[in-house]
C-alpha cells in the first residue's frame, strides 16, 4: 500500500460513517382501516409505556387512515382509535410498511411484526392439527421463536404472551429469560414480570410487610406509616377500573366497623391507577379510610401478585397472617385472628 493510499483510506471512512449517520432513526408507514360501523374519525398511535399518543391522524373519507414517520430505534405501540379506545392493535413500529387488518385484528409487515404473525400462525396450526399434544409442542413452538428473537421486541412479545396465556409456566420463562440478549431482559414489561416472578414467595402468610411508597391526601407517604406500629392493618391492593376491586369494597367496610373497635385499620393502594381517577371513585364508593396513589409500581410488583384485587392483614407486628380471601371469609377469618384462634 503506497503513502497516498494510507493517507485517502482513513478519509473514505469517515465520508462512509457521515453517509451511514444521515439515515439514523427507523422510518415507517402504519395502514389500516376503521372497521365498518365504528364512528371513528381520528387514530392514535400510542406509546403504552408513557400511556401517551405520540402521534395522531384523520380517519380518511373510506374510512382508511395511514400513520408515517421516525422513531429512533423500533418500538412497541398501540394503534388505537379515539372515539372508541376498544379499537385496537399491538404492534411493533419498524422499518418499511405495516398493515393492519380490520377484519382479524392481526399485523403484518415489518421483520418483527412478520415474526409475530408467523408465531401466531404456527401454534394456531398446531392446535387445529394436534390439539392432544399441543402443551408439549406448544412449548417447542415458544422455545424455538424466542431462540430466533432473543435479542428483539419480537422476543419481548412472544415471551410475556406465552407467559399470560399460559403456554409456559413461570419457572420456563425465567429460563427462557436467561438465554436471552439485553434488548428482551432490560425491556419493562420483561424485567418487571421477572421481578415479580421471583417475588411471588415475597407475600406468603408469615413474612414481613413489604414496603410501599406513594402519596396520601397529596403528601409523600409509606404504607410503614401505618403498618408495624402495634395496629392490625388490613392492606387492600385495588383500583378504580378494577370491578373485582369495586365490588369487595362492601366487604371492606364491613370489616373495618365490625373490628376497628378492636384496633383495625384499613389502607387502600391504588395499583397501576391515575391518581385523579382513583380518588374519584373513592370519593364514590365513600372509601372513608387513607387511599393511597402514585405508587412506584417497583413497589408493588415486590409484593409478587400479578392481579387484583388483594387483601393481605397484617399482625400488629406487621407480619402477614391472612392473603387470598374476600367477602364474608375474609371478614369471619379477620375476627378469628383478632381472637387469637
């Protein structure tokens, strides 16, 4: 190699790193349809980690609607429609063109979208086909799709789908989580399941309290305000959009004017909530005991239950002596702890 080639080489570089910059960022087009009999005009594209739009547009005279731009790298979003929210698709925004189909609900274009819909597709399949052995092929199906994407969102989204419906249990999934790349293990959804997962013998009858953090009519509070400091404490984990949760309240109340007398107390925890709505609805339900919101959802994924409502008392020690009861088990099971049975 002459001088004038080593000296021209390192220039040609730095023209090829300048040209690979000016295409940062991944450019996409999003195509759907409204389907026919929903009065929806205009189509958000969400960003559900935030809850927020992070675009918007008109519903076209036929009823179509087309979203494009950039996003720094791929992410997971939701297009939604804002006249009727149950519109819905999930979807990975990336790089080249994704349609999404009104009449099955389904997405396709894109690498991952792609992978998603094959993945669907295959277990679809197998249960039409084999539906006697489909546990165990099932599996397979999980274990080979999120070998081939253990470092993408598709990963992120056929791991946790085959956690909730059931297709592997949870000591698979942090099995599974194991093998993968940062991409799929530092993702929220995955890294929270996980968390919760590990956490699960966290809440058992018998163990301490777990620490909550969040706000108490407007001013920082700790559930150890109220928990370990000689009162027996009946923690209700719920939320204004959770009828489960709405309907126990009864129960609740209940509870607190039978044995209050007897030092109970009662504190609800507004759990993944809008503070302004759950306020409201307690103020509706005349839930006349502290209410807890803006809680660190950290917090509460330590306490290792994945639904709600839970009803969890605790000994004036702050040890948990009850979980898992509702109605009129929990309020007899409340006064036989109280008696010392």
């Amino acid at each position: 190699m002459t001088n004038k080639m080593k000296k021209l080489l390192p220039l040609s570089l730095v023209v090829l790193a300048l040209m690979c910059g000016c295409s940062k960022g991944v450019k996409y087009k999003i195509s759907g349809r409204v389907p026919a009999g929903l009065d929806v005009k205009t189509m958000y594209l969400v960003d559900p980690s935030i809850e927020t739009p992070i675009d918007s547009v008109e519903v076209k005279s036929d009823s179509t609607f087309v979203f494009s731009g950039t996003v720094t790298e791929p992410m997971i979003a939701i297009v939604a429609g804002k006249e009727d929210p149950r519109l819905q698709w999930l979807l990975i925004v990336e790089k080249g063109k994704i349609e999404l189909n009104d009449k099955d609900g389904s997405v396709s274009g894109g690498e991952l979208n792609d992978a998603i819909a094959s993945f669907s597709k295959t277990l679809s399949e197998l249960q039409m086909s084999a539906p006697e052995t489909f546990e165990e092929e099932s599996m397979k199906v999980v274990e080979e799709y999120v070998g081939n994407h253990s470092n993408d969102l598709a990963g992120v989204r056929i791991l946790y789908s085959a956690l909730v419906t059931g297709l592997i249990d949870e000591d698979t999934y942090l099995r599974l989580y194991g093998t993968c790349g940062e991409v799929v293990q530092k993702h929220e959804q995955i890294a929270l399941t996980k968390q919760m997962i590990e956490a699960r013998d966290a809440s058992n009858v018998g163990n301490k309290f777990i620490e909550v953090n969040g706000t108490i009519d407007g001013k920082e509070a700790h559930l150890s305000d109220y928990v370990g400091k000689g009162s027996w404490v009946l923690v209700d984990f719920w939320a204004s959009w959770c009828r489960p949760c709405r309907e126990e309240m009864p129960f609740l109340k209940q509870a607190l004017e039978k044995y209050s007398g007897q030092g109970l107390q009662l504190i609800s925890i507004a759990v993944n909530d809008d503070a302004e709505k759950a306020l409201n609805t307690a103020k509706e339900l005349e839930m006349t005991w502290p209410v807890m919101t803006d809680t660190k959802e950290t917090d509460i994924v330590s306490w290792g239950f994945a639904s709600i409502p839970q009803v969890f008392l605790l000994d004036p020690d702050g040890t948990i002596v009850l979980k898992e009861m509702r109605g009129e088990e929990l309020i007899k099971a409340i006064g036989d702890k109280l008696a010392g049975k």
